[in-house]
C-alpha cells in the first residue's frame, strides 16, 4: 500500500480550450451547484433571508407583547418556542429578529469591503512607503480582537445599530484590503496595466477601471467568507450590549437577558436564538465555502 | 534571520504605540467630560471642574496622554475608578485567570486539531474528511456565547456532569479546578478546532504531495515512518504559526466565555470596566491584551523562523 495515493480523479473533466471565459463560468456554477454543502447552506440562508423580509408578518404572535401573566411558559402548542421573563412569544422573536443580524451585517461587510477595496487597490498599485504605512497602522488595529473594540466604540460612543455597523465595518477593513492588496500585486505586473500606465492614465483610473474589474472574484469569495464573520462578531457584541437596543427582539440581547436562567430549568428563551444564530452562520459559511472552491480552482 | 526578526520588533514597537494612542482616544477623549459622566448629569458645574482638577483632567489632552504614557512605562498604572485598587493588581490578577482558562483550552485543542486535520488528510475527498472539515468549519462559525449556551445545557443541566459556574471555590485542589475550567473551555476549543484542523489538514496535504513524500515512499520507507517523519514534521510548521496568531481571537472569546460563565479574568475586567466607564482600567486592560498577541505572534515569528531555515533567506514580509 502506498502513501501517495493520486488524489481521487475530480467529478468534473479538465475543460476543452474551446470559448474559455463562458465555459469557464458555466463550469464554476456547475461545481457549486453540485456541491451538497452548498445546497444545504443556501437553502438555510434562503430561509432565514425570507424571514428578514417576512418574519415579523408571519409570527403567529406579536414579539414585542408583553404578556406578564404567561411569562416564562415552557414550549406548547400556543407557544412552539414558549415565553420569554416577560411573557412575550419567543417562535415569534426568533423569526422578527433575522431581519435586524441580516440587515446590520450586509451593511458592514459593504463598507468593510468598500473600503478594504479602495486601500488594498492603493497599497498594492503604489506599493512603496503607502503600503508600508497602511501595513503598520492595520497590524496596530488587528492586535486588538473585535469584541475590544467593540467595548472601546462602547465607551467612546454609546450602543447603537450605527456603532455596530461602523465597529465590524472598520475591523473587517484591514483584513479585506490584505486579501485586494495581494490580488493587485499579481495583476500589476500584466501587460494590460503596463499599456495603460504607458497611455500615461492616471493612477485612479488605472486602479479602478483597468485592475478591479479583473480582481473582482477574489473580492466576492472574501465578502462571502468575511459575511459569515460579521455575523458572528454582530452577534457577539449584542450579547456584550454594544448593538440594537432592547426591546428589539434581537438573538444576541434576548439571549443575554435570559442565559442566567438556564440553571434555574428556563433553557427555552435562550436555546432558540442560540440555535437561530448558529444556523444561520453555519448556512452563510458553508455558502462561502462552497464559492472559495468553485473560484480557486 | 536577525534582521528579519529586528524588523519584527520595531514594528512591534511601533504598533503598541499606535495602540497606546487609539486607546487613549477612544477612552478619554471621544467621550468626553470625564468629571461630568462620573458625577452625572445633574452635578453642579463647580464640582465637575474639581473632580476634573484632581483627576488631571482639566489639562490638555497631549498632558494626559504623556502623564498616562509616563506611567504605564514605569509600570504604574493608576488606580481603577469603580474598584478603588490599584489597576497594576487587577488586571494582573485577570491576566493570572485568563491565562489558566486558555491554557485549558489550548492544551485540549492542540492535539485534537492536529490530529482532527491530519486524520482528514490522510482521507482527503473521502467521508471522513468531508465530516471533519464541514463540522470544523460550523465549529468556527458559531460564536462562543452560543455554544456555551449549549454545552451548559447538555453537560450541566441534562447529565450534571461539570459545575455551570468556572470559579472554583476557594482553597479547591488542582483537579477540582480543572473540572471547574473545562465547561467554560469547550466553546473556545469548538472554535480553535476548526482553525487549527483546518491549517493542519492543508499542510499534510502539501507535504504528501511534495517530491520529498514520494522519495521516501519509492524507496521503501513503511507508511507510518513516511507519515511521521517526512509528512508531520513539515505539517505542523504553519500549524504552529496558526496557533500564535489565534491568541488575538482567545482574548475576544474569554471576554464572552468569563462574562456567562462568572470567571474572573481579563475579559471579564475589561467588559465591567467599559460597562461602568472606568476608563483607567479600561485602557491599561486593552494595552495589556494588545501587548500579549504582539507577544504571542512575535514569540511565533521567532519560533517559525527557528524550525523553518526557508525563511532565514526571505527578505521580511
């Protein structure tokens, strides 16, 4: 028996080098498709982005009514979920409050992206002493772990849906522009940059124009990959009472108003968010998964 | 190799005292009057600017950061404003705490990723490695105060295995310390798993594939002697760089793991610190965490640059 056996053959034929580009494409959709992972992920995260749109219309209950006298009731068949210390109904909770993680974590994976965009494109076009000193001021900022800065923005700012979206935002910057920034470098040295560096156009053109276009796939695998991260850190700094206020029926608040119950038998108001937060991270993770993939080969 | 890791150290210099400044602004500076939030809304104007005068912080900003910087290097902290103690000791305590909860979880996740990644190599493409590389990745995903939730549920409350809280009671014996620091350690193991398997799982794969595996496999070398002498060793590498650079996220993690699970450490200090505004704990908190990941991935550098003689010859970075 040997070791090095030959990795077993791929599903998919090497590709004829008939139209290269649509093939291509064909080919990758085909792979992801194909991919169980991904099926499973996507339909989750289909799920929980119908509720974003529709979860606070089809809960059976209103999650914002208090109902004091039926607080703490364990799952029924009135509450599937069953109540939460202030009687409100937590099946309903959980499906109003996909809308709040989901909105909040598009925005600040965009501006994450947007920005890591602009600063890897700058680092990696001039190169020199601008990406020395963007080098420098990210290694300061990711020494510190985004639940820290979260409490600085805290302190520095006060709680709010803004100071989250800003706080994930700012944190996933640096990591986004490593990842263009190491892209341009590959592409920088293309005949196509050459030709329009020597049509003399100006750096911005070149940079935006002539290079994003063609690390675009890049860009996306790692807005996939870092969406599944911003809900995590979103998540988490709810919990820790940085972001949406309460009485927004938000997983991460309604899970730390009631974790201290669990010990006392109440495990129902916090288990169901814990489970909503882990299903649809899970979901957006094996989604990019399945991109980063399709897109490396 | 010297200049390399030189290199390494003025950066690191360099990056603390950036740190240093972004604390220092977003602490005391952006909320603004210090004497007003302590005393509230409703103080008289009068009082304020007294308790701003004995504070020192009537004085210019670029004052109070030197006064600050002054001291930290002198290894005087201040005093915390909500603990009425010296903030060297507290956090010097949380540190103590912290550092035994992540010691508990480093030493059960290391050999399981390692072991987790390999086993999925040595399967590559098959059941085995698909399972271990889909649960690793749900297990990085899923934040930590949500697994706790979790393993609370299942360990505690359903089969009352280990105690739900993480501090032992006082005087407890080793063991009965340990027991107390492996619930609150799963959730941070669930998530190194991933990162770890997944590193090592990459690195066996390349080093089976490399021209140095096929030798010792054509001249009749039995598998196992192949697996641990040729294919590990070179594994484990960017394992180890993987483990450093994974201390950052244990800092964020203990904060959530210490605050559900009621353990004093440095996570939990620096929450209850931003909570009551206690800006002098506060900063010195968040220094400290900065100071022990620049620690962490520089002992890293030093130690990769050690096994890996590749690296001597790269120019840095």
């Amino acid at each position: 028996m040997t070791v090095a056996e030959p990795p077993p053959v791929a599903a998919t034929p090497a590709l004829e080098v008939v139209d290269h580009a649509r093939l291509a494409r064909r080919e990758r959709i085909r792979l992801i498709v194909r991919s169980k992972t991904f099926l499973i992920g996507a339909a989750v995260l289909g799920f929980w982005i119908l509720m974003a749109l529709l979860g606070s219309t089809i809960a059976p209950h209103d999650p914002y009514a208090d109902d004091i006298l039926n607080k703490l009731k364990a799952p029924s068949g009135t509450h599937w979920f069953g109540t939460d210390s202030l009687g409100r109904d937590v099946f309903s909770r959980v499906l109003a409050g996909a809308r709040g993680i989901i909105v909040v974590a598009l925005l600040a994976t965009v501006l994450g992206t947007a920005a890591g965009t602009a600063f890897g494109l700058a680092a990696g076009y001039f190169r020199g002493l601008v990406d020395e000193i963007l080098g420098i001021l990210f290694n300061a900022f990711l020494s510190l772990p985004v639940v820290i800065i979260g409490l600085l923005a805290l302190v520095a700012v006060g709680p709010s849906k803004l100071t989250v979206t800003l706080v994930v935002g700012v944190v996933f910057t640096p990591i986004i522009s490593r990842t263009v920034r190491a892209a341009v470098l590959a592409e920088r040295q293309l005949e196509y940059v050459q030709a329009a560096r020597l049509r003399n156009e100006r750096p911005p053109y070149v940079m935006f124009a002539e290079i994003l276009p063609n690390v675009l796939a890049p860009i996306l695998v790692e807005f996939t990959v870092r969406l599944g991260y911003a809900i995590f850190a979103i998540a988490t700094l709810s919990f820790l009472g940085v972001g949406i206020p309460p009485p927004a029926p938000d997983w991460g608040v309604q899970i730390a108003d009631h974790y201290g119950l669990i010990s006392g038998g109440y495990w129902w108001p916090s288990l169901f968010p814990a489970l909503a937060i882990a299903s649809l991270v899970i979901s957006v993770n094996l989604v990019a998964d399945g991109l980063t993939h399709a897109f490396e080969r | 190799m010297g200049r390399f890791l030189l290199k390494r150290f003025v950066v690191a210099i360099v990056t603390l005292w950036l740190l240093s400044v972004i604390v220092f602004v977003s602490a005391q500076i952006l909320p603004g009057d210090v004497g007003r939030r302590i005393l509230g809304p409703f103080a008289a104007p009068q009082a304020v600017a007294a308790l701003n005068k004995q504070l020192g912080t009537d004085r210019s900003i670029f004052v109070q950061y030197g006064d600050w910087m002054g001291g930290v290097i002198h290894g005087d902290l201040g005093k915390s404003l909500s603990q009425n103690q010296p903030v060297g000791h507290l956090v010097w305590d949380g540190l103590k705490n912290s550092a035994k909860l992540a010691a508990v979880a480093f030493i059960l996740v290391v050999p399981l990723g390692i072991f987790g990644g390999v086993v999925a190599a040595l399967n590559e493409g098959r059941f085995l490695d698909r399972l271990i590389s889909v649960s690793g990745l749900s297990a990085i995903a899923i934040p930590e105060f949500v697994s706790a939730i979790v393993v609370i549920l299942v360990f505690s409350l359903w089969f009352g295995l280990l105690p739900v809280t993480a501090q032992a009671p006082p005087g407890a014996g080793f063991f009965t310390v340990l027991k107390y620091l492996i619930l609150p350690a799963l959730p941070l193991v669930l998530v190194l798993f991933g990162y770890i398997a997944r590193m090592a799982r990459a690195g066996t794969i390349e080093a089976l594939d490399a021209d140095y595996t096929r030798t010792a496999v054509l001249k009749g070398l039995p598998r196992r002697t192949v697996i641990r002498r040729h294919v590990l060793r070179n594994a484990l590498l960017p394992t180890i760089a993987v483990v450093a650079t994974q201390t950052g996220y244990l800092i964020g993690g203990l904060v959530v793991i210490e605050l559900i699970f009621n353990y004093q450490g440095i996570g939990q200090l620096i929450f209850r610190a931003a909570q009551q505004k206690d800006f002098p704990l506060l900063e010195s908190g968040v220094l400290i965490v900065g100071v022990v990941y620049l620690v962490a991935t520089l002992l890293a550098d030093v130690a990769y640059s050690l096994l890996n003689p590749r690296i001597r010859y790269a120019s840095a970075e």
